[in-house]
C-alpha cells in the first residue's frame, strides 16, 4: 500500500541553519495496517508524515502509493489517496457553518466543483450514515452549527470528513494532543473504529506511551530521521508503557 524508500529531506540547506530531518529512512506499509509512530522532538515523525501527504517534497528518495509514484505530487494532487487529521481540533472545520455544510466542503475536496455538490438526498444519507459512526447522536443534529460543538466533537467531525471520499491513508498527527483526557479517550476509540471499518492503511503520531501500547498493529521508533525499532503486532502486544518511556533514556 505505502512504500517509502530511502527519503532524504533538508531544512535550510546549505547554511547555518542546516537540519537533516529524514536520513536515508525507509518504510513499507501493508494494507489496513494501523502503524503508531513514536520518537523525541526533531526524531523526524512529522516530517515522515508531511513527506507522505505531500506539504513538502523530499530532496531525495520516492513515495509510492497503491502502486503509484506520487514523490514529486504536491498534497492537493495526492488527496484522493491520503487523508489527515491534525492537532488542532478547531482548525479541521469550520465553525459558522452547519455540520451538514462542513461535509459539503470535505466533499468539494477531491471531487469536481459544481452547484449540485452535496444538495441531493443522497448526500445527506451519507453523511448521516457516516456520523452513525461515531455514536455521538450527531447524525440527528445534521443543521447545527459546528461552533457550538465541544472540541472533541469537532475533531471528531474532522476524524470522519477527513475520509468522506475514501481515502486509502489516514494520517493522525497527534489528533488528542490539544483535548482533555476523556476527549482524549474518545477520539482514540473512534479513530480506531474508523479505521477498521473502513479498512484504512493509517499512521499515528503520537508522545502519549499509553496510547502508543493501547493502539495500532505495529510500533515504530524514530531517531536521528531513521526509524530505529520497527516492532510486529505480535511483538507490540507484549510492551508495556514503562517499557517504551525506557526506550527514549
């Protein structure tokens, strides 16, 4: 599904101010694996995650998607495979606008734009299915503004929009680091949820250990811009979060 090979990427290359952020790192990915990413500050976990969406391009190295080479893509060009979800939960929506007409404007992402978007019946079933979803009674609250919505339920919204195409990859870039623990908590479970009900190849970023254990079929640790512990589910099952805070002494 996602095949990452030998990407090499700079920040203020060639002066002072040089970072190597990514150092000869390599990655496959299998489909419907839900892979958690851990590692320190400056490890290269965002910069893997804004390499594969395409909001930057690697100096060198190639990413392949479902058998498609999108290393030179910009992002616009590679949503119809890859979604994300960020740490603000405010910026995935936005507020004066209805629920329903946020899922208008996800839909506007990676379809053709024309008036008829998103008006007929069978949008608004969709929409409704989807937020079934979530188990957040939603789906009966289609017209209320999302402004008047909690943090959680906003990014939950967000979770969802974010694959209303069907998107092969969901990318979760520290998505609870902004919520309170039981937002927190909940946002996991779903995101769990929609992951494997709609059979998505997904990444996590996270520093929270307890969801790096609890989460995901595979654990990998970066460092230096190189994925340092590449750990199976089997092998991932038995870790325990004291364990995995050892890893970063």
């Amino acid at each position: 599904m996602l095949a990452i090979n030998h990407l090499v990427k700079f920040f203020n290359q060639n002066t002072p101010n040089e970072v190597l952020a990514l150092d000869d790192c390599s990655l496959n990915i299998g489909n419907a694996e839900f892979v958690v990413v851990i590692g320190s500050n400056g490890s290269g976990k965002s910069t893997l995650l804004n390499l594969i969406a395409g909001t930057f391009l690697p100096d060198s190295g190639t990413i392949i998607i479902d058998g498609t080479d999108v290393t030179r893509k910009k992002d616009f060009q590679r949503s119809k495979w890859v979604a994300r979800v960020f740490q603000d939960p405010m910026a995935g929506t936005a507020p004066d606008l209805t629920i329903l007409d946020n899922f208008r404007l996800a839909q506007l992402r990676t379809q053709p734009k024309t008036f008829k978007t998103g008006i007929n019946a069978a949008f608004k079933d969709k929409v409704k299915e989807r937020l079934t979803i979530l188990g957040l009674g939603l789906e009966n609250k289609t017209d209320t503004l999302v402004g008047k919505l909690s943090g959680g339920q906003r990014q939950a919204l967000t979770l969802l929009m974010s694959v209303m195409d069907d998107a092969k990859i969901l990318l979760l870039d520290e998505p609870t680091a902004a919520l309170d623990p039981r937002s927190s908590d909940i946002i996991m479970q779903l995101s769990q949820k929609v992951i494997s009900s709609m059979n998505l190849t997904a990444l996590l970023v996270t520093h929270n250990m307890s969801q790096a254990t609890q989460y995901g079929t595979r654990l990998i640790m970066m460092r230096n811009g190189v994925v340092e512990r590449d750990i199976p589910t089997q092998e991932k099952s038995k870790l325990k979060t004291l364990e995995l805070q050892e890893w970063f002494l």
